[in-house]
C-alpha cells in the first residue's frame, strides 16, 4: 500500500499531492481522503507550489508533497485549512501516518536550507531523491 523505497518519477504529472500552506494541511472535504487531492484539484486552488518532495508510492501512485504560498480565499464548502490532527480518525492510519511525513519533509527542507558546518546555500543533489 505505501513504498518508501521506490524512485521519484520525472515529473509530477498524475501524482496525488498532500498539500500545505505556512505548516496547515489544506483538505478537500468531499473526497473519500481528504488528505489528498489530485492535479485538478491544485488547478482549482490557482496557486503553484513554493516547495515539492517525493514522499512515495501511495496505493501505487507516486505522491508528493506540496508547499504553497500565500492561499486567498478557498472555497468553504469544499476546502478546510487545519491542522494535521484534523485527519485523526477519518483516514486510515498508514494515510495519516504518510500525510505526516509529507509535513515532516516540507519542514526538513525549510529548516535545513544552509549547511551546519559551513553556511552555503544546500541544494537539491541530481544523484538522491
């Protein structure tokens, strides 16, 4: 159901998204896991995402990690902005346990953006994922 080890694909396109804006999970209240939304749903938010990682295979569909910018208004009756303990009981354990690695990823790359030892700028390696 959830493989960690499996290479990140190319590009996005397909993939499911866990999504955040400044640490809160952004979730679409009508679909069966709220956590997740797909591409269309990203185009209906209008917004590109300030950061991405690869968090995985989920039920075999690469899912990734998304971090936006500032989100105007959401639609009320479809999105809901919250914290992670939001999904406590309403997903499947492995889900909830996945949506909190996303979060835990996004904030490893925002917090380790320079290196400890000597300062300069970190950046993505070509040969790791």
């Amino acid at each position: 159901m959830l493989d960690l080890g499996a290479p990140a694909p190319p590009s996005r396109g397909g993939a499911i998204h866990i999504v955040f804006t400044h640490g809160k999970l952004v979730m679409d209240m009508r679909a069966p896991d709220p956590c997740l939304l797909q591409d269309r749903d990203l185009d209906d938010i209008g917004l590109a995402p300030e950061r991405e990682q690869f968090v995985g295979l989920w039920q075999g569909q690469a899912c990734f990690a998304i971090e936006l910018g500032k989100v105007g208004q959401l639609d009320p009756m479809r999105f809901q902005v919250g914290s992670l303990y939001n999904l406590l009981g309403r997903v499947d354990d492995r889900l909830f346990a996945l949506t909190g690695r996303a979060l835990q990823l996004l904030a490893w790359e925002r917090d380790h953006r320079f290196c400890g030892r000597c300062g300069t700028q970190m950046r993505r390696s070509a040969t790791e994922s």
